[in-house]
C-alpha cells in the first residue's frame, strides 16, 4: 500500500472517531506569506478523500496581503495553477470552543504530488530536518499576546475599544473579573492538547498572555495557529473579540509573538548551567550570533506588516536593538538561563516576532539563521544589560548597537540581500514573501499610524 493509501487508511478511522464525538466538519488550515490563516473546510465524511487526494486551493495566495489584495512575484500570481492541501492528521483536533468542529493544518502539494516550492510549513519541516541532520534538536513556542475588547454591536471595528476589565496591567484584578472567559481559554486549550504553561494580564489595556510548552519547531508553529483560533473562539464564545495585532491602538505597548528556542544535542541541552554559573556550548553561541546576525533580515519575516513596526519602539519591551543580553527584556535576543536541575536547561528568545508573521516562515527562517551561524562559526559580541533605548547615540555607537530595521521596506531590503535566507526558503517563496511585504508597504504608505492600527486591528 502507497503512503496515501495508508494514510486514507487511518483517516477512515479517524474521521469514525469524530463522527462518533458528533463532529461533521474539519477545517483544513495553513497560513499565508500575510500571517493570515487561511482555510478549506471539508464534512468529516470527505476526510479520507482529503488525506489520500488533497484538497484544491489556487497558489495566488501566496501572494495575498493582509487587506486581501493580490500582489505577484516572478513565480506567483494570477488566475492559473492548482494545489492540493494535504492535511496532518496527527495534528487532527476536535475544537472545544467550536463544538461540531475539528481542526487539522495543512501541507500544499502540486497536482502531481510534489512539494509546493512555496508551502511554509514543509519549508519549517525541511529546516527542522537540516538541523536534525546538523546533530541539533530544537525545542520552541511562542508566547501569545493578545487584546480582549467587548464585540462592537454596530461598524466601530475601527473606532475605540471598548475593554471589559480596565483593572491594572498584571493586576489579579483583571483575571477576577473576567475569570470565567480566561478559565474557558485554558481548558479548551488543554482538552485539545496543548500544554498551557501560564497564563496572565499583561500591560497594554485589555491585554493577556498565555505560553504553552515547547515543542519542535513545526508543532510549535501549529500550536500557536491553534492557540489563536482557540482564543478568538472562546472570545465570540463570551461576546468577545481578540485582537492580536502588533498594534492594537498606535502609540500603546502592542501584542508581540515571542519566539523562544532550546538548543540539545543528542538529548543534552546546549544551554548548561551549574550551581554558580552558566555556559552555552560553542554551537549555541554560533547558533545564536547567526540569529543575532540575520536580525535585521528576519524582520521582515517576524515583523511583516507596517503595523509591526509601529509596536517596535524604544523601551517598549519588544526588543527593537540588535543586541544580546542575559534576562534582558529589551535586547532583541534575550538569553533565559534555565535553573540548574531545570531538565529543559536554558533558552533564548526572539523578541521581536509578533502575530503576524507566518510562524512555519518564522521558525525555519530562525532554524537557517542559526544553522548558518554554526557554519560560518559565528560569535557573539558582548551582552548588553540595561535598555539601550535610554543610551545617548554615541553611547550605543560605543557599544556597537544598531537599531533594527524601523520600517518594513528597511527589512524587506534586508531579506532581499540575504544570500542565506534566500537559499534557505528557496527563489519562489523568498520571492514571495518579498512580493507580498513591498504591497503591504505600498497599500499602507498613505496611512496615518493611528489608521493603520486600526484597519490592521482585527487581521490576524
Ligand atoms: N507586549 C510586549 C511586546 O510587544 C512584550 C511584553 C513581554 O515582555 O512579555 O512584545
Ligand atoms: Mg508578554
């Protein structure tokens, strides 16, 4: 039996188990070069054909914005052309807040049965298999940040929020009064397998995070795809909306999407620490100064929308210097060292991201980042402690911090130039990826930072 066959196989038996469970529909999943999670739904009793056959979607999707417009790169575009989405079944999950549904990501493949040159999720799966094949294992999550506003009855998506807890920002007082909706978020969560790891207000009015347990890196990215639409879920379920917009109103600390890495070689973590000191293993510092090093080029992956960069400000904790520090919320690479006898050992943190990058994009742009480090035996300059935004110019010019790029047409450039980068994502979806952040530039220039917000607010 041909692996599609097998796997027709089992989705037999796993589409009679969600039959059984009362669910008639299964949405296909995968998330464009936009960070949008697009989708094809299918009836639980046309999963099996969906696993063996694949479920058509056009390639012009890959050039969408977040506006939904429709861009073209040199490879993409246009009405023709077919693809296949293929969906995972390990990651198959009934949806708690979504009763009658469940839920799977999907792998594109051309009509014959080959990869899509542009599927970001095979793109994370083909990094992880590089670092795999390099003798690294890693571990990653990303922390969700979002904002929870009273649905607007009428059209005032746009206009000001209206918040249903104004308590402090990390204030018990926040979790009290909404503790039913927030226990909703964590249950759902955990009954569909994700393990929640903790859950808080954050700073911004409105605003809460939760982080879920590492996991690889492509599990990583299907997690927080499931974590988003879980909580907007939840969030309708309670008269709510979620935003989870880099900039929910311009001018406000905004929602980032962190990325956290753990680097193990066969099963030993690369981040050690002792009773009275802490080290990290010569291939995590190559790892981790190839990261630091591609920076300004992984913007435009982490943070692809004009939006984005109205979070990145000076101490406004998204990390917006390219510089390293030990537990420093304001470096853009933040070394977290685990405790002793913490089996995870220590990590890192991109900090950076938000939730409108493509998380399969970000992940394996991370993977080629720090493999290319470890090639090129890249080092680490010093860490920097403190926050380099109250630094005069020259002193962070002493110190050799650079700001990261301030706009995304900066970033875009940047990634343009990457050879590595380049070659790791492959000419057509790095042309993608490229079409699609020089028309968000395009569509937004004429916007004002208050209206981007505000058209952006509701898009991812
Ligand atoms: N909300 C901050 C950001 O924009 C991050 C806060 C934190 O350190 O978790 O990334
Ligand atoms: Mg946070």
């Amino acid at each position: 039996m041909g692996a599609r066959a097998e796997q027709r196989e089992s989705a037999v038996q796993s589409a009679a188990r969600l039959d059984a469970e009362g669910v008639g529909n299964v949405a296909l999943t995968w998330v464009d070069n936009a960070g949008i999670s697009r989708v094809k739904t299918v009836p639980t009793r046309r999963l099996a054909d969906a696993v063996a056959r694949g479920v058509g979607m056009s390639p012009v999707f890959d050039v969408f914005t977040s506006a939904d417009g429709i861009t073209a790169s040199d490879h993409l575009g246009g009405p023709d052309g077919d693809l296949r989405l293929f969906p995972d079944l390990d990651r198959l999950t009934i949806l708690a807040a979504q009763p009658g549904w469940a839920w799977a990501p999907a792998d594109r493949y051309d009509q014959l049965g080959r990869p899509h040159p542009a599927c970001q999720r095979l793109f994370a799966r083909r990094m992880a298999e590089r670092a795999a094949a390099a003798g690294l294992e890693l571990r990653m999550g990303f922390e969700t940040e979002w904002v929870v506003a009273r649905a607007p009855q009428g059209p005032a998506d746009a206009g000001e929020l209206d918040y249903p807890t104004t308590a402090p920002a990390y204030g018990m007082a926040r979790v009290v009064a909404l503790s039913d909706y927030l226990r909703d978020v964590t249950e759902a969560l955990t009954v569909q397998g994700v393990e929640v790891l903790q859950l808080h207000p954050e700073y911004a009015p409105g605003q809460f995070e939760v982080s879920t347990a590492p996991a690889d890196p492509v599990r990583a990215a299907d997690d927080v795809v499931l974590v988003r639409e879980t909580i907007r879920a939840v969030s309708a379920r309670h008269g709510l909306r979620a935003s989870f917009a880099p900039s929910v109103v311009a001018g406000e600390v905004g929602n980032g999407c962190h990325l956290h890495l753990g680097l193990y070689r066969d099963g030993t973590s690369l981040h050690r620490a002792a009773d009275t000191d802490w080290s990290l293993a010569p291939d995590a510092v190559a790892f981790l100064a190839g990261v630091l090093d591609a920076l300004p080029a992984l913007l435009a992956i982490g943070c692809p929308s004009p939006a984005s960069y109205l979070r990145l400000q000076p101490s406004h904790w998204a990390g917006i210097y390219q510089c390293w520090g030990v537990e420093n919320r304001e470096a853009a690479l933040r070394l977290v060292i685990g405790a002793p006898d913490d089996p995870d050992g220590g990590h890192a943190e991109v900090k950076p991201f938000d939730a409108a990058a493509n998380p399969y994009l970000a992940v394996g742009a991370v993977i080629a980042a720090g493999l290319h480090g470890i090639d090129t035996t890249a080092r680490l300059p010093a860490p920097q402690t403190g926050d380099p935004g109250v630094l005069g110019v020259r002193e962070r010019a002493r110190r050799g911090i650079v700001r990261l790029p301030a706009t995304l047409t900066e970033a875009a450039d940047r990634l343009e130039k990457s050879a590595p980068l380049r070659e790791a994502l492959g000419e057509v979806l790095h042309g993608a990826v490229l079409a699609v952040r020089r028309a968000e530039e395009a569509h937004y220039a004429a916007y004002e930072p208050a209206e981007i917000a505000a058209a952006t607010r509701w898009c991812w």
